[in-house]
C-alpha cells in the first residue's frame, strides 16, 4: 500500500485518479477547494502553507507521491488561473520534497497538450521560472486567459525539466502529464465560454484519435507514471491527446 497526496482530487482527472488509487487499496491525501482530506485554496501562499502542514502531519514516514492536479481553466480570471496552476503546484511539490525522498518517491505534475501553445521564451513563463509570484501574477493580468493556462503548462513543464537533476539526487523522480480535451467541470467551463467554447469544439472534432477523453483515460496513464513499473520513467512528458500533439507539431518532439 503506497501513501499519496494529491491537489484537485474531488472533480474531474484528479477524482478518478483518486478512485483508482484507492480501489488498488492504496492511501490517498486530497487537498482541495472543494472536498476532500484537506480543504485549502491554493490560491494564496497562506492556503498553500496550510495544505502542506496538514499533510506533513498526516505523513510523517514519508509520501511515496505528490501529484499536483487542481488547476482551472483559461476562462477563470488569469491572476488565479497562474496562481494555481503553477504555483499551487511548484510550491506544494518543493514543500515535500523531504517527505517524498524519503520512499524514493515521485512527482507528477499536470501539465497540458496546450502547453506548447505559449513560447518557452514568453516573459509570462520565464516570470514564473524566476520563482517570484508577485511577478508572474502581474505579467498574467494584462494577458489573455488561454495565454496564461498554456503558459503555466509550459513553465510546469520547463520547471520540471531544469529540476530533475536535482530532484533525483534528492531521491525523487518527477514527470509530467500533457492531457488533451478530457470532459470534466474544467472543460465543461470552456464548452460555455462564449469565445473558446466554439475554439474548443472545432479543435475537438481534429483529434486523430477521438474527439476527447475520459478521465478515467487520462488516470490510466498517470497512474502508471506513478508506478513501480515506471521505476526509469523520470523527467517525462507523457503526451495523453488522441494524437493531436503529434498533429499540430509533427516536425517536433
Ligand atoms: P476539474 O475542474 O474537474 O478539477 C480541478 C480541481 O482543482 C477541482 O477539484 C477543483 O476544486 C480544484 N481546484 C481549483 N481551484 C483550486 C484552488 N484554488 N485550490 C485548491 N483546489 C482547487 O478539472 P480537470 O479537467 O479534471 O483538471 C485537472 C487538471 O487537468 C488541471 O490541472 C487541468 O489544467 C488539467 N487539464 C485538463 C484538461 C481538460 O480538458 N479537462 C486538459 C489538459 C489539462
């Protein structure tokens, strides 16, 4: 039985890989807005701060994974979308990195099929690599909320890979999911936006492989990431999007 915790867990990805983990009779921490072990809005430092001492209490052997899933989507307003998204989880992984060294644990992160949407040179992405909220809060409020999530997604992405050294020596190993459409509250919220719902549903109907995925589907593979099976699986972008990815940047990888 392996202890995890986990942001975002009560809806959508988060929830069903929640399920999955416990049916597998493992032991799951969730910290979120909403439900779950440990409400807290990860939002704000103090709230962040919060969710890590609960978790540090209810862990004190050690976490054999974190999995930072809570996010909102580009239609929330972008000071909180680069709030959460990025430093919901960067802030909430570095805070257990003891914890996780000590069972040779892992990270996964959730980033996004979007994430290359925004150039890894954009002032929004090098503020949030630069480490200082109040920046990167500033940088995302003059910007477009689509810009903002697949920035974060791209700085989650970029963090993690500047880090993995260091985080492997620490005895951690990290990676990163990259979700396409997956229907859930999220996404719902972005079908009823009056100016990306059409965005979306247009992109939806070029997925090579389906128009978009279950949770469940996304769960799949996170949870195999997280696995022992995935023992050399470290500092990894885990493409999860019908093939869509591949489409729109097939001279790339
Ligand atoms: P969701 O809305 O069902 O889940 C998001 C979770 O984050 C919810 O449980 C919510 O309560 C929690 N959350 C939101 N704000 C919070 C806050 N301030 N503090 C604490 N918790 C908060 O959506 P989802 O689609 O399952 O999203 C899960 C992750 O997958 C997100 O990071 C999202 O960006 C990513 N993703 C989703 C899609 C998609 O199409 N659904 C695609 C790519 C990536």
């Amino acid at each position: 039985m392996k202890l995890y915790a986990m942001t975002g867990g009560a809806t959508g990805i988060g929830a069903a890989l929640r399920e999955q983990l416990q049916r597998a009779g493992d032991q799951v921490i969730s910290i979120d807005i909403k439900e779950g072990d440990i409400i807290a809005d990860l939002s704000t430092s103090s709230g962040r701060d919060s969710a890590l001492a609960a978790v540090r209490e209810r862990a004190t052997d050690g976490l054999d994974g974190f999995i930072a899933c809570a996010g909102l989507p580009p239609v929330a307003p972008p000071r909180t979308i680069a709030a959460v998204n990025y430093f919901g989880a960067v802030d909430l992984a570095t805070g257990l990195q003891d914890l996780l060294g000590k069972r040779r644990g892992t990270v996964l992160l959730v980033s996004s099929n979007s994430a290359p949407m925004t150039q890894t040179t954009h002032p929004l992405v090098q503020a949030f690599l630069a480490g200082d909220e109040a920046a990167a809060l500033a940088a995302a409020e003059g910007e477009h909320g689509q810009t903002v999530y697949s920035g974060s997604k791209c700085a989650l992405v970029l963090w993690m890979r500047r880090n993995v050294v260091a985080w492997a020596k620490a005895g951690v190993r990290v990676n990163a999911v990259a979700p396409g459409i997956t229907l859930t509250p999220l996404a719902d919220q972005v079908f009823k936006d009056p100016e990306l719902g059409d965005l979306m549903r247009q992109f939806g109907a070029s997925v090579p492989w389906g128009e978009a995925a279950q949770p469940d589907q996304i769960a799949n593979v996170m949870r195999f990431m997280l696995s022992d099976e995935a023992d050399f699986v470290c500092g990894s972008v885990f493409f999860v999007d019908g093939g869509s990815d591949a489409m729109l940047r097939s001279d790339g990888f």
